[in-house]
C-alpha cells in the first residue's frame, strides 16, 4: 500500500472535544505507518500531536477573515502537492472552508466532522456553517447531530456517517484509581469519607445548567431529603465572573453553603466520577455528544441528564426498567432533577453496584476511543480503497 498521508484541519489546539479527537486520530494514523499532519495556530495540545507522530504545520486557521482563508486555502494547497497528501479531514468551520478550497483544486477526498450545533439563526450563519456538510463524506459524533446535518444542508445517508466520540475506558477503570487520588479531591473539595457527592462537572456558562442543579439541591432540602450530600460545581467560569457571581448569590440565599460548592477546573476526572455517588449533565441547551455522561458511567457512576439534544443518546434510561444506567429528565425542571437525585442518593450499595457495572459494559459496546478511531479510518479507507482500519488494532 502506497504512503497515506492525512491532513486534519483545526483553528487551535488548546482544549475540548475537537481538538482532543485530532489528538487521537493522529495516534490511530502513526499506529497503521500512515504520516498525520496537522495544520492548526497552536495551543496547549500541540506538544500531544507530536508526541503522537503528528506533525503541526503552523497557519493561521482561526482566524474567519475571508482573505486569511483564502491566503489558507493557497497555502494548503501548496502543502498538499508538496507533501502527497492523501485526504484532507477538517474539524471547524473557518479551517473547513481553506480545506474545503484547498481539497477541490487539488482534487484530494475532503472529510468533515460535524462538532457542534452551530447557530443557523440568520441565512449567514447557515451559509458560513454549510462547508461542514460539504466533505465527500461527513462525520456527525451523535445521531441528533446527523438529524440536524440533514434538517439544515440535505445531507444524504449515503455521505453521512454517525461516529460516537470515544474514551480511553482504562483511565476510568475504578480499580486503577489509587485512593490517594481520591483522597486529595477529597481534601481539595471540604468533603468527608462517605459523604454523597453529587457531581456536575461543566464549565461555568449558564446553558450547562448550574442554576437548575442549586435549584434542585434547594427543594431537597426544604423537604429534608437532601441529607449530609455536597454538591460539586466543578468548571472553570472562563472569565463569567459575573455568572459565578450569580451562582454564589443563589448558593448563599438558598442556605446552601454547607452542601454546594464552586471549586473550579477538576485536573483528575477519573478520580472525580469514581468519588461521586451519582453525576448531573443538566445542560438547557443542546449537547451535541456529551461527553461527561459517558465518562461518568465509565467510572461506574450513574448519571442524571437532561432530554435535549444527544444526551439521551448516551444512557440507557431508568424508564426502561431492565438494564437502566441513568435518568433522563425535562430541561429546565429542578422538581424532576431533585427526585431523580433523591432516587439516587437512597440507592442500596448492592443496586448502585450493579449499576455502575452496567454503566461500564455499556460504555464499553458503544464509546471507546478505539472503535472511534477504528470507524474514522474505515471512512479515509471508503474513499480512498485502502486498509487503514484494520491496521489501527
């Protein structure tokens, strides 16, 4: 099989779910002998792509200035002559668009992967947005995220494919979790061994819901079912200090104070999921993967999420009384979270048990990070005709 070489196409390398995802295809593409390039401004993550056997080709792919993109597209197209590239596979929508340009003058396959919901509001916007629904085969990461490719830009079966974000399942695997770790969140958090921990681990931005989850912990305790249980608020407020503002304002006026906290970006995940007794994705505007609730349950811990967008996607829900691994609720209804959190904090040790290892098999079927990266290759190798995804295992 001749050299493959791919190029992914993102603004920066600094965090989230894009960026992590080329992290990992890269790793998948060094592992089968193919070269992965990566052209990007940079970021924190950039040191993990050439760790991987990345290479990052410095551009100024953030930038949405139509003449920055243009100047992008010559640029990579240059790249893609002089350096065989194989197939081009973008992740956002100003890179996608010199991608885009780029792949069409070259001739080379183009990839898209469809990360968020992105606002169609004004006929602009739906525009701008339509390059990702542009590649010879697009990649949405949930099956709502599909719906909404084919609702807005007509998008056929035939080019779409549905690929779940996956996660490395051994960095949850409980018994991997040394109880130091545990120990020091613990610490870092004021919260006792055997205390409940209800968990909500989302950046501080008022879609994600924050003021929903104190809402329920305030009707918990009015009716005396809230206990010695701490709610953890872990998130970053990425400079909403306003909103953080807020959400201390309600904390204190709720009497709070002893059962909910704020305490910032949690550094070890694993370990926060492996320590609570139950996790909330109450998120009021639409996921398009989320990836906590899947994390959560890798750990073991149930999980509670709101019934918009993918989401619900990612638990078998307790409606469906055999096999459940969490709760689906209404948007926006504390009522509804607060009695499903009751129902999970009065959970027998034996019952939450088995949840949790159903959580995990669960996980396993359908979420890991190598049938993520297996089922990316397999789409370079449906326009390309070569074998890529069996050379990932």
């Amino acid at each position: 099989m001749a050299k493959v070489t791919i190029l992914q196409a993102v603004p920066r390398l600094e965090t989230g779910g894009s960026e992590q995802s080329t992290v990992e295809i890269v790793q998948a593409l060094t592992r089968t002998g193919a070269q992965a390039l990566v052209a990007t401004e940079g970021g924190r993550m950039a040191t993990a792509v050439q760790e991987a056997g990345g290479e990052i080709l410095p551009l100024p792919m953030a930038s949405k200035n139509p003449l920055t993109i243009l100047a992008n597209a010559r640029r990579l197209a240059k790249i893609v002559e002089e350096r065989d590239v194989t197939l081009i596979h973008a992740r956002s929508r100003a890179p996608a668009w010199s991608a885009f340009l780029a792949a069409r003058r070259t001739k080379r396959p183009f990839v898209t992967t469809y990360h968020g919901a992105y606002s169609s509001r004004v006929p602009f916007k739906t525009l701008y947005s339509s390059v990702m629904a542009r590649g010879d085969r697009v990649i949405a990461n949930s099956h709502y995220t599909a719906a909404l490719i084919a609702a807005r830009h007509h998008v056929t079966q035939e080019r779409m494919r549905v690929i779940y974000r996956g996660i490395d399942l051994s960095r949850f695997e409980p018994r991997s979790i040394v109880l130091s770790r545990l120990e020091a969140l613990r610490a870092a958090w004021g919260v006792r061994e055997g205390q409940p921990i209800v968990l909500h681990a989302a950046r501080l931005t008022s879609w994600k819901g924050q003021r929903y989850v104190i809402e329920a912990a305030q009707k918990m305790l009015a009716a005396n079912e809230l206990g010695d249980a701490v709610v953890i608020l872990a998130g970053d407020d990425q400079g909403r200090g306003s909103y953080r503002g807020e959400l201390e304002a309600q904390i204190q006026a709720a009497g709070l104070q002893d059962h909910v906290r704020l305490v910032g970006h949690c550094d070890d995940i694993p370990a926060a999921f492996a320590l609570a007794h139950v996790a909330v994705v109450a998120s009021i505007g639409a996921e398009t993967f989320g990836r906590t609730s899947i994390e959560s349950q890798a750990a073991g811990c149930p999980v509670i999420v709101t019934d918009v967008g993918a989401a619900p996607e990612n638990v078998i829900p307790a409606s469906r009384s055999a096999g459940f691994t969490g709760w689906v609720v209404p948007t926006a209804d504390s009522a509804a979270l607060a009695a499903s959190l009751v129902e999970a904090l009065t959970l027998s040790p034996e019952t939450r048990a088995a949840i949790g290892q159903r959580a995990r098999a669960h996980v396993a079927s359908r979420f890991t990070l190598q049938e993520m990266q297996r089922a990316t290759l397999a789409v370079y190798d449906e326009l390309l005709g070569t074998e890529l995804a069996a050379g990932s295992r």
